[in-house]
C-alpha cells in the first residue's frame, strides 16, 4: 500500500479546510454558539461546555492528535476571503484499515453559509483527500430522512444510497433513523 502523507489543510476554489490551533478555540466555540438552534436537531444532547473555550481547546488537541496517528481527519471550513472565521466543519473519522479500507464523512454548515455550495466544495476535497492521500477503498455518509439538505449534497456530490437504519444514532435526545449512503473509489 502506498505512504500517506501527513496532510493538514485542504484548498478548494473558495475554501481552506484545516484543523485549528489552541489559539483558535474561542473562534470554534462562536461558531457553535452562533448556530447552536440551527445544528440541534442533527446533533447528539447539546451540552453547554460546547460553548466555551476550555473545551474546544481540549477537543482541538484531541482532534491534533488523532491527525498525527493517521486515525481522524477533523477538518473546520473557512472562506479564503474570511481566514479567521470558521462557517462549517468536516470529518473523516473512524478510519478503518484491513479489508475495508473506508472512513465516515460528517459534516456541518453555519445557518447563515446555507444555499451558496460550500459543502458540496468542501465534499469533494475530502473525498478526493480520501480516496487519493487515505488510499481508501470507500466514504460513508449517512443522514436522518428528513434532512432534505444532507441528501441533496450527497447525491450531487456522488453519495449513493445502501440502505436505512432504525435507531441508527441518537441524536436530539433519541434515536433517529438514518439513510446509508457512500462514495466508492473508482480506482481499484
């Protein structure tokens, strides 16, 4: 297989997707006051340390460290024009190597950010980012029914649909079904 290089920023026409520092936890703290209403219904129990620096401090480091062991790729989105500010996140997370060589794609966009292809933009780098530096075989994204948007930005970016769960994660305080969906490599 081969070397994967260590990767820390991703660029798209109109975005740079990196991991913040420490320094930078009071801007991703705004981000998910700013949008708290907005990504509660998609989100596990809104805690209210998800508003504070001190934690967003930690979980940056964590979010490093996993970086640095090839095992998780969070990235938070930033406009070009606007590099201070984050407007969404994106992840590649629980890498799994052997003979299913695949990761999960979550993902979220500030309410405001909405409508102009930001998340489809920031999709395909990491999908790219996957299947070219990763060496991955296969990208699951998954979403509940009724999140129009999600299942809009997936077929357009490629997703095709595998399969509904029941109770597949609880979210907003219960267990919500989900569609299955993913991306495959088209390079063997």
């Amino acid at each position: 297989m081969a070397q994967t290089r260590q990767v820390t920023a991703l660029e798209t026409e109109r975005l740079r997707l990196r991991l913040p520092d420490r320094s930078e936890a009071a801007e991703v703290s705004r981000y998910y006051r700013e949008n708290e209403e907005h990504l509660r219904p998609w989100s596990p129990i809104w805690s209210t340390e998800l508003d504070t620096p001190e934690f967003w401090g930690g979980q940056l480091d964590r979010y490093a460290a996993d970086l640095a062991a090839g095992t998780g790729y969070r990235f938070f989105l930033f406009k070009k024009e606007e590099p201070s500010t984050v407007i969404g996140t994106l992840g590649l997370t629980n890498l799994v190597r052997g003979a299913l060589q695949q990761c999960f794609l979550g993902y979220t966009l500030a309410a405001t950010e909405q409508g102009h292809g930001y998340m489809g933009e920031a999709i395909e780098a990491a999908v790219r980012f996957a299947f070219d530096e990763l060496h991955l075989h296969r990208v699951s994204a998954n979403y509940m029914p009724e999140n129009r948007r999600s299942a809009a930005v997936l077929r357009r970016c490629g997703f095709r649909v595998e399969g509904y769960a029941y109770d597949y994660l609880n979210l907003a305080g219960r267990w919500q079904d989900h569609i299955l969906t993913s991306r495959v490599n088209p390079q063997p």
